[in-house]
C-alpha cells in the first residue's frame, strides 16, 4: 500500500487510503510503500507511524465490532429476556412492567459494552495489531519525483489569497505543470480525497457546487465554508488541479 508524505507549510500530510481498506487484508501480507519527495527525517518517520497505527486501530475496532456484532446480539437479547422474567416472576414489585424492563435494559447494555471491550482486547486482535504494527515499523520508504512536483504546486498556492483561491476553483484554473503517471495520479488523489472527507463532512456537497460553475455564487460558497472552519481550501484545490478540474 502506498504511503504519501506530503510537506506543507504548518502540518504535513499523511495521505494513504488505509482507512478504508479491507480489514481482512490487515494480516502478515501488509506492507507499506512511504513516498516523499526527498528523505525523511525521524520526527518525520514518527508522523507516519503514527497516522498509520492511528487509521488501522480504527479499521480493526469496526472490523471486530462487525464480526462479533450478531454474537453480542444474542447474548444481550438472551440477558435481557432472563432479567425480564426473573425480575416478572421471582421478584413481587407493585409497578409491573416498567420497573422489569429498564433493569433488564440496563443489564443487557452492561453486558453488551463488556463483551466489545472483550473483542478489543481478544487474541485476535491482538495478531492482528501486531501484524499491522510489524508491517509499519517495516515501512519502505522511497523517494518521489511525483511528490516533489506536488508540493510545489501546494506551496505556489500560498501566493494566493483566500478569495483568488476560491476563484481559481470555481474557473477550473487549478492545474499542475507537469503530468503524474496515471495510477500514481488516482492513488494519490482517492488519499487526498478520503482526507478532505475526514476534515470536512460535507465535502461531496462542496464538490458537487463547484462543477456546477455558478461563479460568483460558488466563490462565495467556498469563502463561506473556509470562514467556518470545515474546508481547506487549499487541499481542495490541489484536489481539483490533479482531477484536470474537470468541472463538466
């Protein structure tokens, strides 16, 4: 799996797709490809690993808490039935019904929250994550011609202001000088994209405004989204100048 570190004025970026990758595939096998455009030093390294242990821990919580969701189900559902009946039953209490069903609730939500700290902290897991921590600390790092080429596109945009940004973007004038290789390209861009999603939740909706191309209208969209802190603007326009800017 290919790794970008991206240099940037401020935070770098560390762009992968590993957040939406298979967990399945998060095994022995996993191997990691950091590009960069020139070499990294050890703070830097650190940043990988860390963004890489920090995206696959979350990968394997949903992936576990999916595997053993049905399991959790029954176990939940059969407490919370034998709670019910014994509390119906066993117990005499003067409010039937009401009194029944909240501890039985409680109980089966107890047991629930056990039983996934259980599945966090099982066997498998632990393989898992130590498969995933392996692969990391053995992390290939490369030097890239292609990353050079972005960041300095990325640092020519800070030659620009908010508001000739926005115009930019909504013009279709966001291009790179230089042509990437095609499947560099898209694996770049998916990384970068899933990155704008996790920063701004609403990014599909900025997109989608952009190729409308309404000018001004969408200038004032995007000035209006950066002021309230949800857009990069400048991650957006790198965005749109490795698609071609293809706003039809």
């Amino acid at each position: 799996m290919n790794v970008y570190y991206m240099r940037r004025r401020g935070v770098p970026l560390v762009l992968s797709s590993l957040s939406q990758e298979n967990a399945e595939k998060l095994d022995s096998n996993l191997s990691f490809t950091v590009l960069s455009s020139s070499p990294l030093g050890p703070d830097e390294k650190d940043d990988v690993y860390r963004s890489l242990l920090s995206d696959s821990h979350i990968v394997l919580l949903k992936w576990i808490g999916e595997k053993r969701y049905i399991p959790r189900l029954f176990a939940s559902a059969f407490l919370f039935i034998v709670v019910y009946f014994i509390l119906s039953v066993v117990i005499p209490d003067p409010v039937p019904v009401v009194d029944e069903l909240v501890f039985a609730f409680i109980a089966s939500a107890l047991l629930w929250v056990l039983l996934s700290r259980m599945d966090e902290k099982s066997q498998l897991m632990k393989e898992r994550n130590k498969a995933v921590e392996d692969a990391v600390l053995d992390s290939d790092f490369t030097i890239s011609s292609d990353m050079r080429d972005i960041e300095e596109y990325y640092d020519s945009l800070y030659s620009y202001s908010l508001l000739e940004t926005a115009w930019m973007i909504a013009e279709g004038r966001c291009q790179l000088s230089s042509s990437l290789s095609a499947e560099w390209k898209d694996d770049f861009t998916a990384a970068l994209f899933l990155h704008l999603k996790a920063s701004d939740k609403g990014i599909m909706k900025t997109i989608k405004r952009c190729k409308e191309g309404q000018g001004e209208k969408t200038v004032r969209f995007l000035v209006h989204q950066v002021t309230i802190g949800g857009l990069d603007i400048l991650d957006l326009a790198l965005y749109f100048a490795l698609t071609d800017n293809n706003l039809t």
